[in-house]
C-alpha cells in the first residue's frame, strides 16, 4: 500500500523517525503538531526533533508544509490572522506557544533568514546590529564588537569592511543573503531558520552560503528548508522528507539519501517522483 | 477556410491591420499637447510681457486731437484695427485703458518722442508726460533725473520720519484701547456699569479691580493728551516739508491755446517768424531774449513745436493746419505731483535693450516683494504670496500628522474588513467632494460655532448651557465613563485574552466607549455654563467668530486630509512584506517595525503626498473666498509684532486675489494684464511644489532600491 497515495486519500499515517535522530540532543521538539489556514488544514500532527549544533533540512515537494512549519517555529504564523494551531514546541525545553509566551522575545531567541534576501533599507552596519538596535543598545563599542563577529561569522567581513555604512541595497544578491545571515546570528540565537536560502541565487553566491552553513555546524543549530536534493545531501546532518502536510520520514541525511526506510522517500530522492 | 485567397470583410481587414487606430489615439495625442502647450503658452506669453516697458506712442485722430498711450495688444475686427492702449494719467483722463479704432486715426504711424516721461505712482497709476518744472531746485532737461532720484531719497527719510510718529500714535491709540478693554473685562466680571464712573473720574464705592482700570484709563488719557499735540505737531512740519516737493508735468492732453496766422509751408519747413505770437499763446512775456523755437514734423498735418525759454526749460506746442495759412495752436496740460508719489520714473521710449531689462527686472522685484497700490491692480503681490505661503504651510502642519497616522492605523493596525473598505471607499470618495462644500462647512462649523465659543463661549456659538449642577453631575459621569472604557481597553489588551471571541467584543466595547467619552467631552464642553470665551471683552467684534487665516487652514486640511491619506497608504502598501517579516524575525515589535522599516521606506511616497496636497491646497480658491481671504488685507498673517502668527487676522491669499481683481475690482478691464502676471505666479508656484515632488520621489526611491540582484 503506497503511504503517499494514503496521505493523498486523507489517512493518517506513522512518520518512520529513525532512532538515531531521537537519541540525540534537542533543541526544538516538535509535539504533535498541526496547523490550519481558517478551515484548511497545512500540517498534520507533526511530531520531530530538531538537533541541537546540527543542520536538519526539510525536504518535500511544493505545498507540502516545510516553509508553514518552519515559520511556525517562530511564531510568523501569527502574523496571519487566519492561523489557528493546535500541539505544541518546546526550545529547549520551554513552551513556544504556551499563551504566556511573549512572541518578541522568544523570536529574539532565533534567528530567521528568507528565501529572498531582505537586507533593510540602511548601511550594512545598522543592518547587522538591527536586533541589538531594537532591544536599547547604544553602546557603540558593543555594537561595532557584535557586527564584526556576525559579519566575521557570515564570512562577508573581509568583504564589506571597509564600507560598513554604505546602504546594505549596494550589495549584491548573495552577499546581501549573507548579510541576513549576519543579522540572524547577530542576537546568538538558540536557532538558525533558512526557509531556502539559496532559491533566489546563482551557483556562486550557492555556494558560498552552503560553506558557509557548514561552518556554522556545530556553533549553531540550524533548520534549513531546501527545495534542492543536492543541497540537502551536502549540507544537512538529519534530513526530513514532508509530504501533502505530514512528516513522512526522518533520518540521518546519509540514511536518507542511500538506504531509507520506505520506498517513498526513495522515490522522492532519487527523483522518481515530486 | 483561412488562406491566401480567404476574403475577409473591409472592416475586419481594418481592425487586423489597426492603423486608423494608430492615427486615432495619435491625433487625440497631439490635441491633447496642442491644448496643454497653448494654455502654457498663453499664460506665459501674457503674463511675462505685461511688465515689459513699452514705448509711449501719441497718435493723431482725423479730427485732429491726439491720443497717446503704452500699445498692449492690437487686434483686426470688422475692417479696422482695434489698438488697445494704456493712457494712463488717470486723474486726468479717467481711464487707464482705451480702445482706439484705426479709422479715427489720421495717421497710423505713431509718434514716440524721446523726451516723454513714464512715472510710475503710488496713486492713480502711471501719468505719461513732460517734465517741467521741479519745485525744490533749478533744473534742466539733462539733469532731471539725478536730481529727482536725490529729491526721492531725502523725501523717502522723511516718509520714514512720518511713518515713526504715525506709528507712536497708533501705540499710544492701542494703550488707550487696551485700558478700555480691562475695564469691559471688569465690566463682565463684576456685572457693574463703569461708564459713569469713566465720565465722572469718580472712583466712589467701586472694586478694587475697577479702581485700578478707570485710573489706568485716566493716566493714559492724561499722558497721551500731552504726547499727541507734540507728535501731530511733529507731523504737520514733515507733511509740509514733504508737499513742497513736486515736480510739474506737461501731459500730453491737448488744451487749446488759440490760432496763428503762418503759411503751412512755412512752417513745415522748419521756420517759424512769429515768435511774438507763439509767446504770447504760451504766456511768456516778451523781452530782449525772446524764446528759441524749433518746429518739427509728426504727422503730414501737425507739427511739434519746441520753445525754449529763457531758463532753458522747453515748452511744447502742437501746430495744426486748419487752412493755408491758419493753424490752431495746442498745449499740454499742466499737472503736478508730490515727489513723494512717485515710485519709479525713466524716459520711456529713450530706453536701450538693458535699461529696459533693468525696469523690467524691478517691476518684477516688485511684483513679488511690494504691497499692493490701487487696490491691488498696481504695486506688488506680496501679500498675497506671504498668506498663500503662511496658510499652505499651517495647513501642512495641520493635515500631516492626522493624515500620516489614520493611513498607518488603517494600513498597518487596523483588521481587515468590510467596515475598513467602507472608510476607505469614504475617504476616496472625499477627495472628490466639491471644494465649495468645504467652504461652506468651514464658514459655519469653524468660523460660527468653534470661532463663536472661542469668542464668546456656548451661547455665542448658539447652545444653551446646562445649569451648574447639571453640568457637575454629567463630568462626574464622563469621568467614570472614560474610567470604564480605559480598563476595558487595558483588558482587551492583554495577553492572555488573545485570539479568543472575548478579546475581540472587548475591543469593540473599548473602542466603542472610548468613542463615546470623546462625544461626552466634546458634549460638556458645548454644554459647560462656566465658559464664557476668551474675546468676551471684544464682542461684539468677532476675533475669531469669523473668515481668518487658522479656520482658513484647518478648512484645506479637511480638503486635502483624502489626498495625504490616500498617499500614504498608497506608500505604506508598497513595502515589501519580506522588510516587514525580516523585521518581526529579528525580534522586532509592530511599532518598531513601522518606525525603523516602514516609514523611512515609505517616506518618500509620504513626502509625494504630502506635496501633492500643498499643492492642491495652495491653487485651491473657492473655499478660500468665505473662510478668510480678503482682497486687501493691510495686516500680514505672520510678521514681526508679538505673537508673530496671527491666526485670527484675515489674509490675501494669490488665487484669490485673482478672482477678485480680474472679475470684482471697480476697473476690472483694467486690471487684467495684472491678473496674467498672478496667474502665472501661480502657476509657476504649484509647478515648482509638483516639480519637486517628482524630484523628491525620484531620488529617494533610489536609495531604497537594490542596486542589482
């Protein structure tokens, strides 16, 4: 029986999680959740872990819910009026939409980068310390501190150094997606979210973002949503393969990619369908 | 069936090839250009070339009179020419402008002379003619213009003088009237008639208050008696010194003098023999130098004929032929005016290319930064732009914060919804709402009822007040009501409550009842017994119960309130939502994302607007006419006397003063060339406020915009 055609019909089915994702350490648990737009419903009773120092793609076709999913880790759902949830996340440990959660200050606490670069209208420094800027600091010497090391750790220092407080527009299309990524790490959240970073650039500026996510391993915990198989196979530690707003399976990338579970997710990776 | 040799009907054949269209919009194109680039050209051509200096040309009529005059236009109607001619020397002719037919005239060739005069006045307008005489020195033809500029410059000093001690009357005037005011005051408050007591001095049994205004009074009376006689007497000497000084003109108005008896051809050939009869038509006695004459030609029947007198001064005489050998003599008339009246001068037809350009450069100076003369028809606009100019901008400051922060509640705060659609489809609405019907509202909202409370309180404004204890009760009431509504607010508000069907009904309730303790405030304040205005002593001279600058404002904020508000949300719409999301990412709260993202973004469509409305609101004339400009204003809206802004002073106002000199003056023909000067003023003023919207625009957008991608 194809799991694929079931999701399809409307059936519930079990996300095969593989046990060495769930051994590890989390830094965000997904807990049954499930979202809906007004009456439709986006995501189905997801339940994963997100590990912590590691890059875990989602991967599926269009429409499946990887993006709704990692927006909701962050709350931008409730931007949409429409936007009803029920389950739950927890980052480290504590509630994400418990209705006493304050929303600016836990998305202080991640860092998000867009499929578009979005670098604000101002110079590439005050892009950088934006989120400092926006919690009180003055301080120029802390200030002119964290915006080196976000840039150093971006790898676009040696780049922009000398024109800190040229508009961050002057840029081109991927440095100005690593300057979103200076500006995500800029707060040192507990979480990275790139919902497809690289979607918007050319192989270079590709590349250059993919080392840089690889240097960032480790140092942070990072939920990339990729559209690109490629991609998700270089870059990515777990990988989790999403289908019509349920998770279907989840692995570690390797496993993923060379021996998974089900047919599925195989015919999906190797390109079979999707 | 479609093919090569498929026959397709004409009109299709037409419609598939399209051209007649290109030649259809392409025409429509090039009327429309055509229209806009005549209007341009109309308004330029008329409105530059009226203070351009002209030649003063005299010309002969068949019946041998003569008529002189600046020729602003010239057209053909049924068979003749229609010269229209600006005579000037309206206190003697009566007119400024004259219409003369090219049949009356016996000659078409006019005849400029050189030594003509133009002098341009503070009254009665220009006067065109020969100088003569000067009163306060010797003078002759060469040096006449030194010595008026000097005569004018030692006469301006003791204009300035004049002016000094008219104004230490008009202070001394305004003490006395501010003493009368104190005692109207204590009038009011002591409900007591002091007229008896300011008539008899007798200060018996009244307050203290009174005690001190009725003296206050008394002294001033007393000091001011003193000071007036000294101040008039003052002034009589510098009048006197000021009306010695004159200068004597022959006007080119012929006067007849009497006949002469000569052969015509004599005559024209330059020699006249009797020199006893010239002189004595012209009442100079003969003696032992007797007169010089030269005799010139200017038409085929009339001569000039020049006599320079003993002191050199030149008197002018116009020979005509009546027969062979009679000719009617004709001299100018005499008229004199005070030095003090004249503005400018020069010899109008002696002008080169520069000089002229220098009259017309100073008769533009003038025009943008003198005061009006003649009722507005001569002298400058400057009034009239400084109150354009002061209202547009109180207006600015008035319409930007409440337009800019309703289009960010409607764009960024406010839920989404058929109640927002409505509001927004009203506010489109309004902007196309006839600019009269603002007026209207302005006149009576402003102007009678918040103009009359200001003035005089709820009765001037025509409430009834409640009585005292009433009154008590119901602000007792609103206090609680606004109590009610500031805790409901902070309920709805907060966190826990969020998303659920309570949250939202508060929010309503909330803005319902807030809704509801502004209404009551407003209520009380119509209603309050213990308001009595703030001009009460002036009454019933209205201070602000009436058209002024302030109502004037606060009127073409409501006018272009739609326009900004409209701009803005247009601005506002056209932040990327990606800036908005990055921003909240970040940590950022709403209002953090609107003040550190959206707005500098946003900016220059705001600034756009904001200039469109100016622009809008500086042209704009109909409402104009009933909530305070006035076509002669002596008071600016904004000068150097405290408090500076005068918000209840009536004011000019540019298209305005348009209207009402072209189309109401009491000689509208007259002032028309004027009025295509103001139009143009306009003009350029609203061009150069859109012009530099679209400059604004243009660069601003560019540091908001990624250079590549």
């Amino acid at each position: 029986m194809n799991r694929l055609k079931a999701i399809a019909d409307g059936q519930t089915i079990e996300s095969v999680i593989h046990q060495e994702v769930l051994a590890r350490e989390t830094v965000v648990s997904i807990r049954d959740f499930s979202l809906f737009y007004n009456r439709k419903q986006a995501l189905y009773n997801i339940s994963m872990p997100i590990v912590k120092g590691m890059v875990t793609a989602l991967v599926g076709p269009s429409g499946c819910g990887k993006s709704t999913l990692l927006r909701s880790v962050n709350r931008m759902n409730d931007l949409i009026e429409s936007v009803r949830i029920e389950g739950d996340m927890l980052l480290n440990g504590e509630s994400i939409f418990a209705p006493s959660v304050d929303v600016i200050q836990l998305r202080k606490r991640m860092g998000m980068v867009f499929q578009k670069p979005n670098p604000f209208p101002m110079s590439i420094f005050e892009n950088v310390v934006y989120p400092l800027r926006i919690d009180g600091q003055r301080d120029k010497r802390v200030l002119m501190q964290v915006c080196e090391q976000s840039l150093r750790g971006a790898a676009l220092w040696e780049e922009v150094k000398d024109r800190l407080y040229e508009s961050g527009l002057s840029l081109s299309g991927g440095q100005q997606q690593r300057l979103c990524i200076a500006r995500a790490i800029a707060s040192d959240p507990e979480v990275l979210l790139l919902d497809e970073p690289c979607s918007a650039l050319d192989p270079i500026a590709t590349g250059k973002i993919e080392d840089l996510i690889d240097r960032l391993r480790g140092e942070y915990s990072i939920l990339i949503v990729t559209h690109n198989m490629q991609q998700a196979s270089r870059i990515s530690d777990h990988t989790a393969f999403m289908y019509l707003g349920r998770l279907v399976e989840m692995a570690e990338t390797s496993t993923i990619f060379t021996r998974p579970t089900l047919s599925e997710t195989e015919d999906y990776v190797t390109g079979r369908f999707g | 069936m479609i093919g090569p040799n498929s026959k397709r009907s004409a009109q299709a054949q037409i419609a598939a090839q399209g051209e007649p269209m290109v030649w259809l919009s392409g025409g429509m194109f090039a009327i429309a250009c055509l229209m806009i680039l005549s209007l341009l050209a109309f308004v330029l051509w008329q409105g530059l070339w009226t203070l351009w200096p002209r030649n003063y040309s005299i010309y002969t009529r068949n019946d041998g009179s003569l008529v002189g005059g600046e020729l602003y236009s010239k057209h053909f109607q049924d068979g003749q020419n229609k010269l229209y001619l600006r005579v000037g020397n309206y206190d003697v002719s009566n007119r400024h402008f004259a219409y003369v037919s090219s049949l009356e005239l016996a000659d078409q060739k006019p005849w400029a002379d050189p030594d003509l005069w133009l002098v341009e006045r503070k009254e009665w307008g220009n006067l065109y003619g020969f100088p003569k005489e000067l009163s306060w020195t010797k003078t002759t033809q060469d040096h006449f213009a030194d010595q008026v500029t000097q005569g004018m410059r030692e006469t301006a000093k003791i204009d300035r003088q004049l002016a000094q001690a008219k104004n230490e009357l008009k202070r001394i005037d305004g003490d006395i009237a501010e003493a009368r005011l104190k005692i109207r005051r204590v009038e009011l408050a002591e409900k007591v008639d002091l007229q008896r007591a300011v008539e008899s001095g007798s200060v018996e049994g009244l307050s203290p208050a009174a005690k001190r205004a009725i003296e206050q009074l008394a002294d001033r009376n007393r000091r001011a008696d003193d000071a007036m006689v000294q101040i008039n007497e003052r002034i009589a000497e510098l009048e006197a010194k000021r009306s010695g000084r004159s200068i004597l003109f022959e006007l080119p108005i012929a006067q007849e003098l009497g006949t002469l008896t000569a052969p015509w051809s004599e005559l024209s050939a330059g020699k006249l023999r009797d020199v006893q009869a010239v002189a004595k038509l012209i009442g100079v006695e003969s003696n032992a130098s007797a007169p010089a004459i030269s005799v010139e030609p200017v038409g085929k029947e009339l001569l000039l004929c020049k006599v320079a007198v003993e002191d050199q001064s030149i008197r002018r005489l116009w020979i005509r032929r009546l027969g062979e050998t009679t000719c009617s003599v004709s001299g100018f008339q005499e008229h004199t005016i005070l030095l003090a009246d004249v503005v400018r001068f020069f010899p109008t037809n002696r002008l080169g290319l520069f000089q002229r350009l220098g009259v017309y450069a100073g008769r533009w100076w003038e025009f943008l930064s003198g005061a009006p003369r003649e009722a507005g028809m001569e002298g400058g606009f400057f009034p009239a732009i400084w109150g354009t100019v002061v209202m547009t901008i109180i207006m600015s400051m008035a319409v930007m914060p409440f337009g800019v922060l309703a289009a960010l509640y409607m764009r960024e705060y406010a839920k989404r919804g058929w109640l927002l659609s409505l509001i927004r489809i009203s506010i489109n609405n309004l902007a196309g709402v006839p600019s009269i019907v603002y007026g209207v509202f302005g006149l009576s909202f402003f102007c009678y009822i918040v103009g009359g409370y200001i003035d005089g309180g709820p009765k001037k404004a025509g409430f009834e007040p409640w009585p005292s204890a009433v009154w008590f009760s119901a602000l007792g009431l609103l206090a609680l009501l606004s109590l009610v509504a500031f805790a409901v607010a902070v309920l709805s508000g907060q966190a826990e409550a969020r998303r659920s069907p309570l949250r939202s009904m508060l929010r309503w309730a909330g803005g319902l009842l807030w809704l509801a303790t502004l209404a009551g405030i407003v209520w009380l304040l119509i209603k309050s017994p213990h308001f009595q205005g703030f001009y009460q002593a002036q009454l019933p001279n209205p201070t602000f119960g009436k058209g002024c600058l302030l109502w004037a404002a606060l009127t073409l904020a409501l006018l272009t309130l739609p326009v900004v508000i409209v701009a803005t949300e247009e601005a506002l719409s056209a932040v990327p939502n990606s800036l908005r999301e990055g921003s909240y990412a970040c940590g950022a709260g709403q209002w953090q994302t609107i003040h550190r993202i959206v707005l500098p973004y946003a900016r220059p469509g705001i600034i756009t607007g904001f200039i469109l409305a100016m622009a809008r609101g500086a042209g704009e004339v109909a409402p104009m006419m009933l909530v305070g400009a006035i076509p002669l204003a002596t008071d600016l809206p904004l000068d150097g006397e405290f408090p500076f802004l005068h918000g209840s002073r009536s004011f000019m106002h540019l298209g305005f003063q348009i209207y009402s000199l072209g189309f109401q003056s009491q000689n509208s023909e007259a002032a028309k060339p004027m009025v295509y000067t103001a139009t143009l003023l306009l003009l350029a003023i609203v061009t150069l406020l859109n012009q530099t919207a679209i400059w604004l625009r243009a660069n601003l957008r560019k540091r908001f915009q990624s250079s590549q991608f």
